[in-house]
C-alpha cells in the first residue's frame, strides 16, 4: 500500500495497485473505492468538468454507498458516474 492523493479530495488516502488499469483507494474524507480506467482521471483533474460542488457531490455518494451496500463504490468515467449516483438517490428516496 502507497499514500497518494484522493481523486476527489485530494487528502492523503491508501492507494492500492491492483491489476492493470484499476486501483482501490482509502480515504478517511471520502470513503473507499474502486477507480478504473486511468485515462478517465483526467476528466477528474479538469476544473471545467468537475468543480468543488462535484466533488463534494461524489464524496457523499461514495461515503453513502459504502455505508448502505458495505461494499466499495466504483468510479470511472465521470459521465457514467453521475447516473449511476442519480440512479442511487432516487432508489434510497424509495426505501425510506
């Protein structure tokens, strides 16, 4: 295991290497998850695509998702990301 910076936050987190092209990450802000796809953390770096707001938006969702499925979330293309966060509210306004 290697420290390295959160994608989302940018606090120190665990980062794990664990095949070609998909890593797990620790953090104490965020939560743990998955990440695949090392070309897709680009559109995590740029500031037009994922701004503050975004970031906290996906902090939270992966901090929920941990708690509500005990499981990891996983994260790759951004696009794709934020339905399946969409798809995840709308289902845990359903249950309560």
């Amino acid at each position: 295991m290697e420290k390295e910076p959160c994608i989302i936050c940018k606090r120190e987190a665990l980062f794990i290497f664990i095949r070609a092209d998909y890593y797990e990450y620790r953090c104490e802000n965020c939560g743990k998850y998955f990440f695949s796809n090392g070309l897709n953390k680009l559109d995590y770096e740029n500031k037009e695509k994922l701004d503050e707001k975004g970031r906290e938006k996906i902090s939270k969702f992966i901090r929920e998702y941990n708690k509500a499925t005990e499981e990891r979330a996983k994260l790759g293309d951004l696009e794709t990301l934020w339905k399946e966060i969409e798809d995840f509210n709308r289902t845990r306004q359903r249950e309560r």
